[in-house]
C-alpha cells in the first residue's frame, strides 16, 4: 500500500483550532498514515515557540528556580491547546510526569524535546493514532550524526501496519547512552524525512504556512512567485543559504530513495505547492534563475599572496589553522593569488579571529591580510543558469545598478549558484534588486 509521510510544522500546531484543520487534512487523504508533529509555533507576530519557553525554562532551571515555575508557560499553552479542542482529551498526566523529567534530567536538549513530544501526545489523542516516541527510534552515533540504518529499521519495526496510523514527535532522538538528544532547529523536517525513508513513503509531504517555496523570502519582497518545482539540488542549495522553509538537511534521507518532497499549506491546503524531485524527474520552470535566498552576518578574511598558486600545500595549511581552532568555513573563494574565508561571525570570539589571523601568519606568511566583517551572503540559484550565456552579467549590473558594493563573489563549481557577499546593511535592497531582475 502506497503511504505518505506528513511532517505539520510549529504554526500547523499553533493552537486547538488549527490542530483541527490539520485533522481533516489527515483524514481527507487515507494514504496519510504518519504523521510527524512540531512543537506549536507562534500564534501570532510577537507570540513565543514553545520550544523556545523550553529553552528558557532550562536556563531559569539552571538558575535555581523550581521546575514547576519555569514550565508554567508551556504548560498553559498545551492546557489552551486542549481546551480549544474541546474533544475530553486528558493530559494532566503527560504535564505532571514532563515536569519531573526535566527536572531530573536537567538537560537542555531533554528539556527542548518536550514541545513535540507533548504535541505528539495530544495529536494522536485527537486522530485515535498510535503514538510512537521518537527516543526509541530515531538513533545518533557517538559523533552526532543520524545513525541512519538503525533508525530505519526501528521505525519500520514500531510502525508494521501500513494502515494504520501513527504519530511521532520530531526534532529528537537518542544518542548511544540512551539520552535524548535534538537536531539543530527546524530539525522536525529532518524527522520527516527519515520517518518516510524508513517506510519507503511515496511522498513526504510537508505542510507549513506558506503555499510552497516562493522565489525568495516573503519578509524581504511581497508577494514573491510561487516556485512549483525544484531539484533536490536546487533546494539544498536554496535552504542551506537561508531559505529556511525546509531544514537543509532533510533532503539527505529522501535523496537516496528518490522519494519526492511536497511543500504545502496547512491554511490553504488546496493550493498546489511546491514539488522537491530528483534532476530525472524534475520540471524546469524556464526560468533562468529559481529562487534567491542569502544570510547575515558573515566574517571574511582575505589573504593575499603572490604566486599563491603555485606554493603547494598553502590552502592545506591555512585551513589546518582553521581546524585547530575548530571553526568550520562556509565558502572559500579563491584567486590566482587570492584566497578568502568566509565564516559564519556567531562561531569567531574577537580572541578567536586574531588566533586565526596570527595562525594564518605563522603558517603562510600571507603579503596581506584583512578582516571584513559585518557581511551578508546571497545565493542566485537555477539549473538553467549554467546553459544561459550572460546570466552573471544581469547579476552583477542589476547590483551594480543599485550602487551596492560586491566584496565577495563564488561562483560554485556546481555551476547551479552564484553567491554574492555584501554588506550587511544592503542586504535586502540587493535581494530585491536580483528579484526585479530575473522575475520582475
Ligand atoms: P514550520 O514551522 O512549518 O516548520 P518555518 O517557519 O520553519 O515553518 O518555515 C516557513 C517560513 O519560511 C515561512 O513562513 C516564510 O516566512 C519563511 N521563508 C523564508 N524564505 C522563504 C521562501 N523562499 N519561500 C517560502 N517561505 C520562506
Ligand atoms: N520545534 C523545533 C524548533 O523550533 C523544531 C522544529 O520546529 O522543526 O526549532
Ligand atoms: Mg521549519
């Protein structure tokens, strides 16, 4: 029998009302067999994630305070979300039994799991569903990563009945010792994706507040197009670079087993979305370019020195000092005689960056070498970029055109991408500028 996956993002849990919707969405389509849930989101502008009330109950608890003090917030949120739902379902039991977890746990990965371990909880009542933990489950090695075979298996092994259906809480797992243990944020999509490799899924769907990838981010121009289809490749590219619709990380399980992602909208579910495929089956749109998306805060170190090229083992060296001082590099553009670090600025303290910037020196005698902070990075991203001759000349004059200075460029080898660095202050007018270039 063909299933689908169906992950429903933090806004499809926000409250009673929607967890409603999100019921008929389950039982309007009877492939819908399980369902993966986020931790309720924000209700409205200025409204907090459950997931991060956990946080901060974490740290109040670190602090001292009493555990029932800290979880008050999180508590009143899922005692609205069932009264909302007026449907007699109890969880005064799972409430009372999580706070004296967190407290003996005091562990803030446990503590942050909670938001979709409850929401799990009180989806499953509301669908009749079998309720699976994801602790038991979803399995990380010694060194972090998705053990992913064991995963597979265990699910395969807790869900047998491919008509029945089942819920699991996203966004954790355990790691070998038992403890349980979150992926980055937005990590329920990356559930998502394992939960429909693992029952070979003939489609994952993902189901969030916006009626499929648009062309760029919806905060940044209005109303911007609708994408309706994009390569595995594509979306990688597009999410790792700040496209955060879809976690960057959750095409790797899905990839393998070409099972097509479809991003959709849990308020309008009606409206067709946007369709993740691999290259073989995917429909170019004839647009030259697919979408844009980009991210602050990047730090550059530029490093220059003649005959560069031919002094071998130079890069080697130089990201030796990186490693050392363990900090992992985004983007290395190069020159003949030119190399740049581009790195993310949140992972370089001031003692951090000159460390590297002495290491740099002692390693590689660089003639210069400068710091350029305070920068934002956008991607330009289209398969049809590499067949169409002049698309980085459009790129380039409609920055140019602007008067917004280019302090970086990488042109990925992928031949799928071009990234821009600028300054962090023109980074929204520059992603409007490419915007009315390529889709005005
Ligand atoms: P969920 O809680 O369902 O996981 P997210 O907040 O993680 O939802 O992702 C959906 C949000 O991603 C949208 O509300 C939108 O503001 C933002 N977003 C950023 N870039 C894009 C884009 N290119 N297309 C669509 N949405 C985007
Ligand atoms: N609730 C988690 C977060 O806010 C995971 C997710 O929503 O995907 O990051
Ligand atoms: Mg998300």
């Amino acid at each position: 029998m063909a299933v689908k996956v169906c992950k429903f993002g933090g806004t499809s849990m926000a409250d009673g009302n929607i967890i409603r919707s999100v019921k008929r969405i389950i039982e309007s389509d009877g492939e819908r067999r399980y369902i993966v849930v986020s931790a309720p989101g924000k209700r409205y502008s200025g409204d907090k994630k459950v997931t991060d009330l956990l946080y901060e109950c974490h740290k109040k608890l670190c602090g001292g305070a009493d555990v029932k003090e800290c979880f008050a917030p999180v508590r009143a949120r899922f005692e609205s979300i069932v009264r909302e739902l007026n449907s007699g379902i109890d969880i005064e039991g799972e409430l009372a039994a999580t706070e004296e977890r967190i407290a003996a746990a005091m562990s803030e990965d446990f503590t942050a799991s909670r938001g979709e371990y409850l929401c799990a909880k009180v989806v499953s009542l509301v669908l009749g569903a079998t309720f699976v933990d994801a602790e038991n489950v979803i399995f990380f090695r010694e060194n972090g990563e998705l053990d992913g075979e064991r995963s597979y298996k265990a699910i395969r092994e807790a869900c047998p009945d491919r008509s029945a259906l089942y819920v699991l809480p996203g966004f954790y797992g355990s790691d070998p010792s038992g403890k349980v243990k979150t992926f980055s944020r937005g990590g329920s999509d990356i559930s998502g994706a394992i939960v429909a490799r693992a029952v070979q899924a003939s489609l994952y769907e993902n189901w969030t507040d916006v009626s499929g990838f648009l062309a760029c981010d919806p905060r940044i121009v209005d109303s911007p197009r609708p994408i309706k289809s994009v390569s595995y490749k594509e979306l990688r590219e597009l999410s790792y670079m700040g496209a955060n619709v879809l976690h960057s990380e959750s095409i790797f399980p899905v990839r393998k087993a070409n099972i097509p992602i479809r991003i959709k909208n849990t308020f309008r579910p009606e409206d067709e979305g946007t369709s993740i495929l691999p290259i073989t089956r995917y429909k170019p749109s004839g647009n030259v370019v697919t979408g844009i998306a980009g991210k602050k805060n990047f730090t550059v170190i530029f490093i220059e020195k003649s005959l560069m090229n031919s002094e071998i083992g130079f890069i080697a060296r130089v990201l030796e000092v990186l490693r050392r001082n363990e900090i992992s590099v985004e983007h290395i553009p190069s020159g003949i005689d030119t190399m740049s670090l581009v790195i993310a600025s949140e992972a370089l303290t001031p003692e951090k960056l000159s460390l590297i910037t002495e290491g740099i020196r002692e390693a590689v005698s660089p003639d210069t070498i400068r710091i350029i902070e305070d920068i934002a990075l956008i991607a330009t991203v289209g398969h049809g970029m590499s067949s169409s001759v002049g698309t980085s000349a459009r790129l380039f004059n409609a920055i140019a055109a602007e008067k917004i200075n280019i302090t970086m460029i990488d042109q990925g080898s992928s031949e799928l991408n071009i990234i821009v660095g600028v300054k962090n202050e023109d980074y929204e007018k520059c992603i409007r500028a490419i915007y009315r270039e390529f889709f005005g």
